[in-house]
C-alpha cells in the first residue's frame, strides 16, 4: 500500500468513528486516530495499519466516552 492510499483509507476511518461516536468532537477523534496511526509508524508492512488504527481508535473512543 502506498502512503497515499493509506492516508486516504485512514481519512475514512475518521469519518466512520465520527459517525459511531457522534458525542466525540472532531478534534477528539483526530486525536485518538492520530495516536493509533504513531503506534505503527515505524511497521514496514503498511498493508493493515488502517484496520489496526480503526480497531485501536474504536477501542480508546468506546472507553473514553463510556466513563
């Protein structure tokens, strides 16, 4: 997967948590994506880093918005 492609699919995972979590700010969720794209930035195999990031994302904004 190129870089762009995957900015591209990790855009869609931000729209997709805002729509799971409408109570979640925008900035929120940039945020919590953006913490779960740094876990994998050093991965060579790019191939799943989307999935992972949107597992890791639902994740931290399910226990976030829970408390």
């Amino acid at each position: 997967m190129n870089a762009a492609e995957e900015a591209r699919q990790i855009s869609q995972v931000s729209v997709r948590l805002l729509n799971r979590f409408p109570a979640a700010s925008r900035e929120a969720v940039g945020a919590v994506v953006g913490e779960a794209v740094a876990q994998f930035a050093g991965c060579p195999i790019r191939d799943f880093v989307p999935l992972l990031v949107e597992r890791a994302a639902t994740a931290k904004l399910g226990s976030l918005l829970e408390a």
